[in-house]
C-alpha cells in the first residue's frame, strides 16, 4: 500500500495550524507540525515531509530564512513549498518566490483553494514515470534519477524548475508564451499569476548559470512573446 504524503505545517497560529491539520487529514495526507523556524527545519530533517505549509512570520527564524534553509538542505532541496502569509503585496510575493517558495497564499485564504494547490503540488513534484535522458547544447537531463548536469557540474533545481526545464528540452527553439507554460508547466487546475513564469525563469537562470554567470545563457527571452531555450542568441 502507498504510504500517504507527508505534510508539514509550520504555523505558529494555533488555531490555524489546527484547522490546516483538521483538513488535510480529511484528505487523507499525514501530518506533522512545527510552531517556529527552528523547529521547522529539525522536524523536516527528521521526517522529510514531502510538502510544507510555511508561515512567513515565525519566532525565532522567518518564513523566508526556513525557506532558504530547507533549499540549501539536500534533504528538502526538492521539496515544494508553500508560503503563507498576510503579506499581500506583489513585492512580497515575488521576494517570497525568489527564495525559493513553489506558491503564494496570501491569508484569509479559501481552504479548498489551498488542498487544491496541494494536490497539485504534489502530483508536480512526483518522480518522473518515464526513463531516459535529455540533451541540449552541454545540459543533460536524467528523468529516472531526477538529475541535471551542465559539463561536469551538477545543477541543483526545485520541482518547479525542473519542469519548466524538462519541458523547455522536451521542445528547443519554441517560443511559449507565459500562458502557454503556466499551462504545461504548472497545469491548468492551479491559479498561478504570470509574473510567476517569470521568478521561476529567474531562479532556473541562475541555476543554469553558476555563480559567476560565465557560461552562456540558454534561456532566450522574446520581447512581448515569452521564452524559449536556444542557442541563437541573435533575436
């Protein structure tokens, strides 16, 4: 029998974290819980959830700080994430994402939206079915092993970026719109905003890139038409 997903709530609202509880044990997920930024990332060390719930204002370490860290850790570096908090504005959003979030839920929030984004998450983050590699220029993809490499560097990504590059290498030298990959990317049953697209696109940059950024840019931007992952750096 498949074991049921992990969720870790990190909340330090009581009665939130008990009506979160309350609901995704409805739907039949684990739980676990963590009432602050420390506690959070012992309990993820410990239980390797396969998703989180992250409140932005914590005691003793913020959202954002927990974020970074669980990126950092090989242990959650691919675990999706979702931020939650009563910071609305689209600064906020984008810092949030930029960190390393995969969604943003902005509180009061309708809880069948978020087991919505959950469900979601998940069924993104799940291990790719199909065996076999992919190539372009000097990336390589391995699908079974969920690994990516640039020359001799390995390339760290979150689920989402792995998508976007999986379906960028599955389709080299196509423009798509921010619609069109929200679409195929992110699916059409979750509610992304576009600027998303473009955070995601940020993050998957700099992770193609390195540190130093000396290695060609695959990801072309197209004025007022989208991305694509080309060599031709001439439009």
């Amino acid at each position: 029998m498949m074991t049921k997903p992990l969720i870790l709530i990190v909340e330090d609202e009581a009665a939130l974290a008990t009506m979160l509880r309350y609901n995704l044990e409805k739907d039949g997920y684990r739980v676990c819980e963590a009432g602050d930024g420390e506690e959070a990332l012992a309990v993820a060390s410990e239980r390797k959830p396969d998703l989180a719930l992250l409140d932005w204002m914590l005691p003793s370490l913020s959202g954002i700080e927990v974020c970074r860290q669980f990126r950092r850790k090989a242990a959650t570096r691919d675990m999706p994430i979702i931020m939650l908090t009563a910071r609305g504005e689209e600064g906020d959003k984008i810092r949030g994402l930029n960190t390393g979030a995969d969604d943003y839920m902005t509180k009061p929030f309708s809880i069948p939206e978020l087991m919505a984004r959950v469900r979601a998450l998940l069924r993104r983050a799940q291990p790719v079915a199909e065996k076999g590699s992919l190539a372009f220029a000097d990336i390589r993809m391995d699908l079974a092993a969920h690994r990516v490499t640039r020359g001799d560097r390995a390339i760290h990504l979150g689920p989402t970026e792995f998508r976007l590059l999986q379906f960028f290498m599955g389709h080299p030298g196509t423009v798509f719109s921010r619609e069109e990959l929200l679409n195929s990317v992110w699916g059409p049953d979750i509610y992304v905003e576009p600027r998303t697209v473009d955070v995601h696109i940020r993050r998957l940059r700099k992770a193609l890139n390195g540190e130093t950024g000396a290695e060609p840019d695959l990801i072309r931007t197209v004025r007022a038409a989208g991305y694509s992952l080309d060599m031709d750096e001439s439009a």
